[in-house]
C-alpha cells in the first residue's frame, strides 16, 4: 500500500514541484499548474493527469490499480488505487502527469539527466 506521502516523495524527486491544495484536497503542482490530486475519502483515489491513450491501456489492462468515473470521460486523468498500484507504475505515472504540465525549459533540463527509478 502507498500513501500520499510517498506520492509526494517520488514528485519531489522531478524539479519545482510544490506541494498544494486542490478542490480543498492535497495536490501536486508545477509551474502553478496542478498534475496530481488525491481525491477526498469519499472520492477515494489518487488522480494523475495523462495521455487519453494511456488511459485507455491502463483501464483495458484490467488492472484494478486503475480505474475511472464518469466525471472524468474523455478527460486525460486516470484515477489510482494507491493500495493496488505497483510502485514502478506510480512513479512513471507520476512522473509523466509531471511532464504533462511541466515548463518545457524543467523537461530540457529532466531530459539531460538520468532518470531516477526510486
């Protein structure tokens, strides 16, 4: 099982990230811009900001780590069980909801240097 707090771990590992708040829950952000929100208890889950094709392919792995609501058809977002995740998984996910609002002068500078896998 993962926590929030390891979430923001793996974020803070890619550069400028700022711990936040969204829609009054804790939140992830770049440049202002946020990429990553866990979602009330009542929500449940972590959402993280991706490709509309990623999502796809993460919700017909059958995969329960990952999973969608109706507010978020046609949006790139997937929603996360951070109980069920693999933490390879996160960290890439988390890494490219990063990229997805990022500055392109962070993903140059991220870009030249190797990546860090834990």
């Amino acid at each position: 099982m993962h926590t929030w707090e390891e979430v923001v771990d793996i974020a803070q590992r890619l550069p400028e990230v700022e711990v936040s708040t969204s829609y009054n829950t804790p939140a992830l952000k770049v440049g202002g811009k946020g990429f990553a929100r866990l979602r009330s208890e009542a929500e449940g889950g972590l959402m993280l900001l991706c490709a509309l094709e990623e999502k796809e392919a993460l919700l017909a792995s059958g995969d329960p780590a990952f999973y969608t609501t109706p507010h978020y058809d046609g949006y790139g977002a997937i929603l996360v069980d951070l109980e069920r995740v693999d933490r390879q998984q996160l960290v890439e996910l988390v890494a490219e909801a990063w990229r997805i609002r990022s500055p392109a002068r962070l993903r140059k500078r991220v870009d030249g240097e190797a990546p860090r896998t834990n």
